[in-house]
C-alpha cells in the first residue's frame, strides 16, 4: 500500500512537472513585443514620419541606426499579409484563414507564421511609444473609441468638443507626470540625431556604414520634427500636438481627397466655360442670320417693286 501511494506521488509529480515545463515553454515563446501597441505606434508614423520623410527621399535616405525605418519593424511583413473581410473578421492572406477578431488572426501570426518576419526586422515600435505618444494619437483619431487612453468611464466627446473642454485639459494637465515627459522628450532628441545625423555625426558612423546623404535635408528634418514633436513633450503642449501636426500637413486621406476635389472643380469648371462659349459663338450666329435674312428680304421687295412699274 504503502508502495502504491509512493508511485502515486511521483506520478503526480512528473505530471506537474510535464505541465509546468510546458506552461513555461508556451510562455518562453509568447511574443515579448505588443502588436496592438506596434499598430498604434506605427499609425503615429504613417500620419507624421513617413510622409515628411519620403518628401525627401530624393536627398536623403533614413540611416540603418534609426528605428524608424520601415525595413527594421516587425511585425510590418505580417501587417501586409492579413486584412479586414468583415467589421468583425480577419483573413490571414499566408494560409486563406478567416478569423473571429484580429487578436486571433495575430496568434495565428505568432503561432504559424513567426519565421515570415524578415532577417533583420528586429525593432519593437511599441518600445517608442511614450516618445510618439500613440494613446494620444489613437484618441486623436478616434474620439468616440471606449478603448481610447484616459476614457474609461468618461462621456464620448462631442462634435466641436476640443477634447472635452477645458475642464477635461486641466484634469490631463493636473494627472500629467513633467519628469516622465522630460526623459521622453531626451529620448525624443536622442532619437531624432540617430535619424537625421549631422555631418560630424555622418562622419564619425561613416566607417560603420551610416548610410545617410544630403546632410542638409538630414538637418532640416531633424529640425522640423524636434520642434514639432520632441519640444511638444510638456504637459502644456502634448495634448495639442497632434492638432498642430495636422495642419502642417494633410494626411494621406486628405491628400486624395484634396486632389479629387480639384480635379472635379477643374472639370466643372472647364464644362461651363464650354458651355458658355458655345451659347455665345451661336447667339452670335442667330443674330447675324436673321440680319442677312432681313436684308435678303429687302431686295426681294425693292426687286419686286420695279417689276410692277
């Protein structure tokens, strides 16, 4: 008896062992890196970075020292490969599957599809998101989104609202934590020279392959978004940054929009002037065929005239 609950105790044992092990492999293997944080922090470069940056891309080119270049995301290659079938489903395009949500289609990622991530795709953007600010971004976005940063509990802002008033800024600006902000904005600039690297910085990273050129768009840039963004790290401005940025440049929607709004006031607006040509050129006509029928008719008259005499 006695040996038979001994073998029952090391049985258990080894089971709880097996379950551990396992449990502390699955864990092992979890993805450190949030996709849903990435996602966030990449929609704050598509809307800001990228787009000022490929202005550029003529004279100059992102060096591989700084995080933000598309080739060192990643998750970017996965992102590619899956999409929306229906407001509730996703589709992994590598393997056809359609799922319930996105955060299954993104363990299917994990799970199935881990070695698609490129060689050398090692940047974790959500890493940088206390530098970009995605909460904020995501709020900027979707004003009426429950899951948004900061509005649990707190009415949807309404149209016009500006973010919930004044009170609703003063309660951030109250919760705003300056010394957390200070080591972001150091961050900020931080990465803001490995981005757009000086000429003394080209110089000293050139035996290491910097990669940067025309160190004059480098300075430019690095400029542009150390103001506009590192310097907008302070409790006063973070809240209005994204604001700002958004009339320094349209969106990527907004571009195309704007471009099918002139197209189609071009095309107007030559149909009028077509049509208003054509409605004068013959009004012209009508009147200088009724004069000639008038005189026409004149000459028959004297003509017939003479006859009778």
């Amino acid at each position: 008896m006695t040996r038979v609950a001994a073998m029952c105790v090391i049985a258990l044992a080894t089971f709880a062992s097996c379950i551990a092990a396992v449990a502390g492999d699955s864990h092992a293997s979890a993805p450190a890196c949030s996709r849903e944080r990435s996602r966030r922090a990449r929609a704050v470069l598509d809307d800001y970075f990228y787009p000022v940056v490929d202005r550029h891309a003529g004279s100059f080119e992102v060096p591989p020292a700084c995080p933000f270049q598309r080739s060192k995301d990643m998750y970017l290659e996965q992102e590619k490969h899956k999409e929306r079938v229906r407001r509730t489903q996703w589709k992994s395009l590598y393997s056809e599957k359609v799922f319930r949500t996105e955060w299954h289609v993104d363990k299917h990622m994990d799970n199935r599809h881990a070695d698609k991530i490129p060689p050398g795709a090692d940047v974790c953007l959500a890493d940088y998101c206390a530098v970009l600010r995605c909460d904020e971004h995501h709020a900027h976005r979707n004003p009426d989104d429950p899951s948004r940063s900061g509005s649990r509990g707190a009415p949807s802002r309404s149209k016009g609202g500006g973010g919930g008033g004044a009170g609703a800024r003063r309660a951030r600006r109250e919760r705003c934590d300056e010394s957390k902000l200070a080591g972001a904005r150091h961050f900020c600039e931080t990465l803001m020279h490995a981005c757009f690297p000086s000429d003394d910085d080209a110089e000293s990273d050139g035996d290491r392959g910097g990669g940067a050129r025309g160190h004059g768009a480098a300075g430019r840039l690095r400029a542009y978004f150390t103001r506009h963004h590192c310097d907008q790290l302070t409790c006063d401005a973070v809240a209005g940054m994204f604001q700002i940025m958004d009339g320094h440049h349209l969106n990527r929607e907004g571009r195309r929009g704007a471009f099918v709004f002139v197209v189609v006031f071009c095309v107007v607006l030559a149909a009028y002037y077509v049509v208003a040509w054509r409605h004068a050129v013959g009004g012209r006509a009508r009147g200088d065929l009724r004069r000639a029928t008038a005189r026409k008719g004149a000459w028959v008259d004297v003509d017939r005239i003479t006859r009778s005499w």
